[in-house]
C-alpha cells in the first residue's frame, strides 16, 4: 500500500428513492456504508421513509499518485438498519463506481457550475430511475389550447 497523502476524496451522499419497503410498516430505516480502498464510512440512518435525503460528505484518504486512484473503485451499500427491525441489516441496493471516474482537481463547488459543464451520472452509476421532469410551462400551454 502506498503511503497515505493529504489528498482526500470527498464522497458525497445525496439520496435514494422509492426504496422497498422493509420494516413491515411500509417504510424502511436506511443507511449507506461506502468502502473506498480499505476505508469503510457510514452515513446516519434515516428512519421510517422511502425517499431518504442524507446530504453527508464523507471523506477518504487518497495515496499520493493519481493513477493508483483509477484502478480503485468505490463501492456504496444500502441497508435497513437493524435496530429497527430488531434483525440483521436487510441490503436495499449497491453501485459500484470506478476510480477512473474520479475528478482528480480541486474540490468544485457544484453550485457554481454552468449548466453546461455538468456531466450527468451515467445510468449504470444511478441506484434508481429518477422521475421523469415536469413538461415546461411551454409545452402545458400547446396541451392546453385547441386545435384549429
């Protein structure tokens, strides 16, 4: 293992939705465990949902070179955690993303990004299908008028 830098990977946690029911209540109480090159985070559970927001950083040490960084992957887990269940953790879900896909620059804040320089999440990389957007205010207003 290379020695540890104080470069960081910021993995951050956003959100899951319409996860499975799994507390025999019709919600689930659920957590992600991120393991990134031997290093293992948890976020905080979020009880009693199916739609969980969980807005975490979670931060990793990084070795020192970049290329030792494209051939490590991320893998994030979904569970319902067991304390609510009174079980072991039920798995909800997992993706896997590969170190190639690591930006290897400064930290960026994404609320100052041009809509034209975000890169969307391939759907390979997705944990679930997002709903689809609303129709414009353009498009509602051609639904509305008659034909003719």
């Amino acid at each position: 293992m290379a020695e540890i830098s104080n470069k960081k990977l910021i993995v951050e946690v956003c959100n899951a939705k319409n996860l499975m029911s799994k507390d025999g209540q019709g919600t689930a109480s659920a957590n992600a465990i991120v393991d990134f090159d031997g290093q293992r985070r948890r976020t905080k559970t979020i009880f009693r949902d199916l739609n969980h927001r969980w807005d975490e950083e979670l931060e990793f040490s990084v070795h020192d070179d970049t290329e030792s960084l494209a051939a490590e992957t991320l893998e994030l887990n979904l569970y319902n955690d067991k304390k609510t269940i009174g079980k072991r953790s039920t798995f909800l879900g997992k993706v896997k993303i590969n170190g190639t896909s690591f930006s290897t620059s400064e930290p960026t804040n994404l609320d100052w990004l041009e809509e034209d320089q975000i890169t969307p999440l391939p759907e390979e990389h997705k944990l679930s299908e997002a709903a689809p957007p609303p129709p414009s205010a353009a498009a509602a207003e051609e639904e509305k008028q008659p034909e003719g």
